[in-house]
C-alpha cells in the first residue's frame, strides 16, 4: 500500500504514455496530464482525525463487493477499504459510520483516482466500479484508478436497515440485479446484472405504481401515502443503527465523505464521473469544495434549483414523451426484433392511447401469465413500460412484451421483464435522500391542484409521480435547505452532458445546471434514454475521455449525434 505522499508524488512524476483522443470533429493527439495537483489541501478544523486516518487496501475480487481475495496487486486488479466519517459533520467527535470502497487499479500508468456514482440515490458505486471494464473505455481504464463507494446509507457502507419480513435486510442499491445465468431477454440480463450498469435508474417509490391512484378521492388518497409512509419509516428506523442515520444521509453529507475519501486517496483534486443523481452529488461537492475540485463530468443532470414537485412533473413530462417516441419507433419498425411487428396501430396518438387502455384494463381484468398464481396488473405494466423508456436500446424486448400482452391477453414475458427491472430497488434510500435535500412545500390545497396538473400532463404516469411532498411528509425526516441554482464558482471546468430525450433526467435539467455552474460546459448527446456516457456511442465517449484523461474541455456548443 502506497502512502498519501508516494501516491501524490508518483502521480505527479510519472512518465505517462500518450494514446490517441480526438474530439467527435477530430483534432490532435493528446496525452495523458496528472490529475492530482501537487498543493496540499489542509484538512477542515476538526477533522484532521478522519482526513488523516489510515486506510488498510486489501485485495478483493472483480466480482463479490467487499470479500477479501488472494493478493495481486497487478495492473487492472481489485482493492478493498473501509474507512470512518462522523455520522453528523456538526459534531465530529459524536457518533460515527463506516464508508466501504472498492477500486480497479489503472492498467497503465495512473494519472490519479476517478470517483464513479451510478445515480439513485441509492446507487452502488461499489456495484459499478465491478462493471468497469464492460463500461469505461480502455482508455479511461489505462489512466485512472477508478474508485467506486456505497454512499452512506447504502449496501456495504453503514446502511439503512428495513426488516422485508424475512429479517433485518439493508437497502440494496437502487441499480437492479438479475442472475447473471438467466437467459432472456439476453444483453439486458448483463446490463442489469453488472456487465453494463445502464441504463442508471432511479428507485421507485414504495407505494404501488399508480395502479388505481388516479381512481379515488384525493384526501383519501392522501391518507393511504400518509399511512405507508409512517409505517416504512417506523419499520426502517427500529432496524437502522446508529440511531439517527435517516437524519444523516443527504446529499451535503456524502458530498463531505466524498472529500475525506479524496484526501485519502491522495489525490488533491477529485476526479469524478457521476450519472443522474451522481450529477446533484458531484455539484453540490463542487459548491462545497471549489478549491478540491478536479475533472467533474456529470450526466443526465438534476437541476438544483427544483422543488419536489417540480422534478415529479418535469419527470412525468419526459417519461410520457418518451413513451410517444417508442410508439412511433416501434410503428415505423424501428423497435421491433425480427419477425416482430408492432401491436399499437394507427397512429402516435393512437398507440399511446393503446399502451393506456392496457394499464387500465389490467387494473381491472389482470393479465394471465405461464404461472397459474400469478396474474400481471396495470401497475405491473407500467412499471415495465416505465422502466424499459430509460434505455433505448431495449425497446424491442418491450414491443415483445406488449404485442404478448395485447394480442393474446399474456401477461407472462411483461412479468418476466418486472421482476428483472425491479430487483435490488431501494425506495427507503431513495426518499431518505431526497426528503433531506429538498424541504416539504404547499398543503393539501396546492398538492391537490398539483395532482391534478401532473395527471393531466402525464395521464399514463402522473399518479404514479405525483404527490412527492406528502410522502416527505408522511416520511418524517426532513431538511430545511431550499433548493437553489449551484454555481461552484472558482472551481475547475465542469462536464455536463445531457440527452434530448432523457426521460427521467429532462434534457431541460441538464441545460439549466450547465448555466447555473460558473465553469460548466454542456456537452449534447440527440439520443433517447437515461444518460449518454456508455450508450452514447464514440463521439460522447472520446469528449468525456479527452476531457477525463486530458483536461480539454469540448468545444462550446458540441452535439452528438445517435449513432456517432
């Protein structure tokens, strides 16, 4: 194990090789610059015990999250560490948490540690960083130690423990798992598995999908949140220990972790690549610590500046136009497998108008399914459709599933798909987090013209968004910070990427955080689906590459194109 100083020094004054990384226009050559800056950065006023505490790397396997393996210490290979942070910031010589990383070393000669955050919140980074060499170019692997983290509350890191009723069971990561030995619908089964993370997809809430929502009357709507949500919190609370955790895990207090495990690192600037809920996490750490930061890339952004309320709507907004631009793929042939054709007809508004019909009509008569003890709902199925919307690259497993379900009235290949895009899902995590970050606003008055608002613009997924504020409520643990535009002046340029048809993270988001940030820079993927990097094809990737290994931003204005 390498010291804070060696790493720093060997960083600084190694002879890196130079690999060709050209912009999506082309351009020189360019190589590899040290990421780590040379200036010590003093740790806060008392912390000094945490910043300068000893890290113990042991070797861990590729696969199998913390599980201490056979030593190899090779090029390419995995180490494990554990680290202690102070539960609350406010008071560091109070209780404190255990934060678990896992890191690939680089392949080549390491220019410095790139922090990965898959989203959520709720995500693994653990769970990533095992899915690096399917995921992160050659490139990308050859210059970084990539470092990946449960953030606390999560998985491997001290967790939020809810009893599932076989036990007191942490909260998984938000990022779904799949056995990697099931066989359909093929690829998709790696992604979700672990072999490509995408797409990075938030968690869903612990309320049914907006099956009948829509159907009852809203005060009573109101009381059976109010009612889950108590019971959830009360159940999560009796099991998490310390005691006070759920007060602790927002996104100010993971970013403040994310600067100790930079220092210990031994990096003086973080390097960090963080996707949909990443990208709130790596702006706000660049609103905390300017000074600290290094090369930040965030995609699929969150817009600081949104209410609860208002990130529910432009959700819901995204997803129904993303639902529309399936339909008329798959009407023109382009999201059908071969020998498919597509089940809605007529035309876009038609289709979705069809997909619509489905969910309400399950709700009522729930599809059959191979299983005679299982039948499929229309919260089932929307929550597939849902689901598949962030990631593109699947629709046609999605035309299958649908065409089953309409055609001969079998929900059985809809219900294999809920199970796959289901499993792992952390809902306490997820409103843990947020209900944190963003304050309750409005009463019953403003949250049911709200409701009504989100319904009438998204009449397929509006229920199952809407009314975030009264789950905070009901949730209990509350912050108080307002959301507000983060600008992170005096900090080192800033990554954005966006996708046009980002459903869940609107490419709107990623406009506004761009502008919002006094050195973001906006990089355009014309795509559809959750995130770019990864999925984006070689014109994302050799950008957010140079930018990583090189320090050269895109240039103003850059647009990428589907299928570059």
């Amino acid at each position: 194990m390498r010291s804070r100083a060696r790493r720093a020094l060997a960083a600084a004054t190694a002879l890196v090789a130079a690999v060709t990384m050209a912009s999506c226009g082309g351009g020189p050559a360019v190589t590899p610059t040290p990421a780590v800056a040379n200036d010590p950065v003093p740790a806060p006023t008392e912390l000094e015990t945490f910043y300068y505490q000893d890290i113990h790397w042991y070797p861990c396997g590729e696969k199998g999250g913390m599980q201490e393996a056979d030593a190899d210490t090779g090029p390419g290979t995995f180490s494990c560490a554990r680290v202690t942070v102070p539960l609350n910031y406010d008071e560091p010589g109070g209780a404190t948490i255990e934060l678990a990383l896992k890191r690939r070393s680089a392949s080549g000669t390491s220019i410095g540690s790139l922090f990965i955050n898959p989203g959520g919140p709720g995500g693994s980074g653990i769970n990533l960083v095992e899915s690096a060499k399917g995921y992160f170019t050659d490139d990308l692997l050859e210059s970084y130690d990539i470092v990946g983290f449960d953030p606390r509350g999560v998985g491997s890191s001290t967790p939020i423990t809810c009893d599932d009723g076989a036990g007191q069971q942490p909260a998984k990561a938000a990022q779904g798992g799949m056995g990697v030995n099931d066989s359909q619908p093929g690829s998709l089964v790696a992604d979700v598995a672990g072999d490509d993370p995408t797409p990075f997809r938030d968690a869903e809430n612990p309320a049914a999908d907006g099956g009948a929502e829509a159907n009852v009357g809203f005060p009573t709507l109101i009381e059976e949140i109010t009612k889950d949500f108590k019971q959830e919190e009360a159940n999560c609370a009796a099991h998490t220990k310390p005691a006070g955790l759920l007060d602790h895990v927002d996104t100010v207090s993971v970013a403040r972790d994310l600067d100790v495990l930079r220092a210990l690192s031994g990096d003086q600037k973080l390097n960090f690549l963080g996707f949909s809920y990443g990208t709130y996490l790596g702006a706000t750490y660049a609103e905390l610590f300017p000074a600290n930061t290094g090369r930040l890339v965030l995609d699929g952004a969150v817009d600081p500046s949104l209410s609860l309320g208002d990130r529910a709507s432009g959700q819901a907004q995204g997803f129904e136009t993303a639902l529309r631009t399936y339909v008329q793929q798959c009407q023109s042939g382009q999201a059908v497998q071969e020998g498919q054709s597509c089940p809605l007809t007529g035309d876009a508004d038609a289709g979705v108008q069809q997909v619509r019909t489905l969910i309400s009509s399950a709700d009522q008569t729930p599809l059959k399914t191979s299983d005679p003890n299982v039948t499929v709902d229309g919260s089932t199925i929307r929550s597939v459709v849902r689901r598949f919307l962030y990631t593109s690259e699947y629709w046609s497993f999605l035309t299958y599933a649908l065409d089953q379900a309409i055609t001969q009235k079998d929900g059985s290949y809809i219900q294999v798909l809920y199970g796959k895009v289901t499993a792992g899902g952390s809902a306490p995590t997820f409103y843990a987090v947020n209900c944190l970050d963003i304050p309750v606003q409005g009463d019953m008055t403003s949250w049911e013209k709200e409701y009504q608002q989100i319904l009438q613009s998204s009449p397929t997924f509006g229920a199952s968004l809407g009314n975030q504020d009264a789950r905070c409520q009901a949730w209990g643990h509350n912050g108080t910070r307002k959301p507000a535009p983060i600008h992170a002046k005096g900090a080192a340029p800033i990554l954005v990427v966006g996708t046009t048809g980002d459903p869940a993270t609107p490419y709107a988001w990623s406009q506004a955080l761009a502008d919002q940030l006094e050195s973001g820079r906006l990089l355009t993927w014309e795509g559809n689906g959750h995130t770019a990097y990864g999925r984006a094809g070689a014109c994302v990737q050799k950008a957010v590459d140079t930018y990583l290994i090189s320090g050269t931003v895109p240039k103003e204005g850059l647009t990428c194109k589907n299928g570059q």
